[in-house]
C-alpha cells in the first residue's frame, strides 16, 4: 500500500517480497470499513467490491449453547457498514495492479531483502537475494515492511518489547456444504475456541489453543481433534474429513510486541515489523494498512522537500503508536480476562456477564462495532499531496 502510494505521488519505488506470489494461506482476510475508506478515498473502492468477497455486518460470540451479538456495524458512520471477506493473497494482487500502473513502482518477487547497507552512520539502501543472485539496491528511505520477524528491524538493532500472549493458533481448512452459512466471530466451549473465516470454496480455521499446547493435542489423536472441530462448529463430522494428516495444520506462533522505536537514519518500520497484533478481531492488517497511509501523508511532502531526516521518520511513530497501543491493550485484555480463562476451563463453559449486556441492550454493541470496524484514529488520504 505505501509502495502504490508514493509511486503515485511520483516517487520512484521498489517493493520487494520474497516469495514468487502472495498466496501465503496464514495471511487474514478481513478488509475493515475503515481500509474501505481509504480505498473509497483513493478511488478503487467499487473496483475492490467487485472482486469475489463475502460481508459481515454482526459479530457473534457462541459460549456453549448461548450466543450473543457483540458488534452490529449496519449502524457505523462509514461508507461501508461491514467487513469484507476476501482472500489476502486477492486483495495483495488488487494493490499491486494499481501499483503498476504506474512506471516509478517497481515490484520484485522472489527477492527478499537481507541486510541494510550503511553509509556516514545512516541507512542508504539493502542489500537483497534473488534467484538470479545477490543485488544492492541504494536508496533514499528503506521502509521495513517485513513481518512479526521483521530482518529490518533486526538489522536496525531497533528492539521490541514482546507483551503477554497465552495463546497459540492451529491453522487449517475444511470442506463447507451449501447450508453452513456462518457469520461468526468465534465458538467456545469447554476449553476450546474456533473461529472460520469464510473463502467460498471451504472455511479456513483458527482453532485457537494455550500457549505450547499442541504437542498434548497430538497426543490425543487427530480423529479426537476432528471431532472436538465438528462438534464445537455444529457441523457434521464428514466436513473435517480432509484433515487426514497433521501435516494439514499449522501451528501459528501469536506475538503480540511493540518496536521501542520506528525509525533510525534512513529506515523507518510500519506493520508487523513495528506492531505484531493478535489475530484477536482480525484487526492486523487494516492497522498495517493505516500506518502505511499515514507514512505516505508524512513522507511525500519529505520527499518533495528532500528532508527525510529522522525527525520526520520519526513523525510515524508519534502518530500512529497511540492507537495500536490501545488496540493491543483491548487484544491483551481479551486474552487474559477471556479468552485464557476459557481455555482452561474443563467443564460446561457460561457465557461471562458483562457479555449479556450486548444481548439485553443491543445499542451497546455499537462501541465494539466501532472499535473493530474504524478503530481508533482512523488515516484519511491527504488527496491534495497527490493531486500536484
């Protein structure tokens, strides 16, 4: 998203992903009315609607036998009042297209960066592999982009502070029928929690365990687990047939951490590699995708003036820190007060209290709508920076 956004604003851009597409399964789907915004603003919203997607407009929880709508987003103040549910892999191609179009973006698969290049004590560029070999690549700004396990930031010795995650994810697909429409935000139930996302041809699963707790999982045997997915979903337990291997489920480390700091001379980070988030919400990419618009609102005029001086990189993180610190702090205390509790518990699990107050007073659920769907400090494209 940054790499389109200064290329359009004239300002010649590389962007560099190491794999030789973004079909990467693990990656989320859900594009929140805040991201849609933005697109609206920046006039792909009705070309990105008509890609294949489906939309949620109430998110509900199932402890057990009990259910509750926690966020209904048909009452937000937003063009679209809902979350998009579309393959990542989709809307990457989507943005690189637009990208394209434009002859200063320069996109290079199979090439991952490696190393920072350094020059009278800043950065001036990376050094990168390819399948054709080894290449500099020199530059007025590196943006480290690259995930939870960010080599940039490494290489920056820029340190993150990890913050409490008692959770890990199992990570697989099984087979949908034509009459298991969910829209769901989760299942819970006697130490377990699953949550589907819906990719059409099949529901890809999060079944989310304790921290190291898939070994005593495997222990149980695979038939035990395909059975505690079918019935924790309500399904028949033919549709998790697929999963005849453990090789078919992925163990996904959660991380929730915080870079100390953004940005040094000549590097500056957003997403993942400055703010891993939980899955909690699903919530990571559309704050990745925030903190790109704001750096591309901080960073055009820096170009355009020839000041990317660190207190302009730094502008970043001043910006966009508070709001994933409040973000990660309602993820943290869903986690621990919720989420944790519930996993350990062995016997019938009880919807909590305090979440029938959605139920008995549905216009509450307007704030957790919000929360989800805008978030806090939403980022609005500064059109007049590209209009020039």
């Amino acid at each position: 998203m940054l790499g389109y956004l200064l290329a359009r604003a004239g300002i010649d851009t590389v962007v560099l992903e190491k794999w030789p597409d973004f079909f990467r399964d693990f990656r989320g789907d859900t594009i929140h009315p805040s991201t849609m915004q933005v697109l609206h603003e920046l006039g792909l919203l009705e070309e990105f609607l008509k890609l294949p997607h489906n939309e949620m407009t109430r998110m509900t929880l199932h402890f057990g036998p009990e259910q509750a709508t926690i966020a209904d987003l048909s009452h937000l103040n937003a063009r679209c009042r809902f979350v998009a549910f579309i393959p990542q892999w989709d809307f990457l191609n989507f943005i690189a297209s637009k990208g394209k179009q434009y002859p200063n973006f320069h996109l290079m698969m199979e090439t991952e960066a490696a190393d920072l290049i350094r020059e009278n004590g800043r950065v001036a560029g990376l050094r990168a592999k390819s399948k054709e070999g080894e290449l500099e690549i020199r530059s007025d700004l590196v943006v480290g982009a690259d995930g939870r396990r960010s080599t940039m930031r490494e290489r920056a010795g820029l340190r993150s502070h990890e913050l409490s995650v008692p959770i890990d994810v199992l990570w697989f697909r099984i087979a949908r029928t034509t009459v298991d429409d969910k829209q769901s935000l989760g299942y819970l139930d006697r130490g377990r929690a699953l949550v589907m996302l819906d990719r059409r041809d099949y529901w890809q699963c999060a079944f989310v365990i304790e921290k190291g707790g898939f070994d005593s999982i495997k222990a149980e045997g695979l038939p035990a687990f395909r059975t505690s997915v079918a019935t924790l979903a309500h399904l028949d337990e033919r549709a998790t047939a697929e999963v005849d291997s453990w090789d078919k489920v992925k163990l996904l480390s959660v991380t929730v951490d915080r870079a100390q700091e953004w940005a040094t001379d000549g590097l500056v980070l957003i997403g993942d590699s400055a703010h891993a988030m939980s899955p909690l919400g699903g919530v990571g990419i559309n704050y990745a995708i925030h903190d790109a618009v704001a750096a591309g609102n901080i960073l055009v005029p820096a170009f355009r003036k020839n000041d990317l001086s660190l207190s302009v990189l730094q502008k970043v993180q001043a910006r966009r820190e508070k709001p994933v610190r409040r973000m990660q702090a309602i993820q943290i205390f869903a986690q621990d007060k919720i989420l944790s509790p519930l996993l350990h518990e062995k016997g019938s699990v009880r919807m909590p209290w305090f979440l029938k107050f959605f139920r008995w007073f549905p216009i509450l659920q307007r704030i957790p709508a919000h929360i989800l769907g805008i978030g806090f400090q939403p980022e609005h494209v500064n059109i007049a920076l590209w209009q020039r």
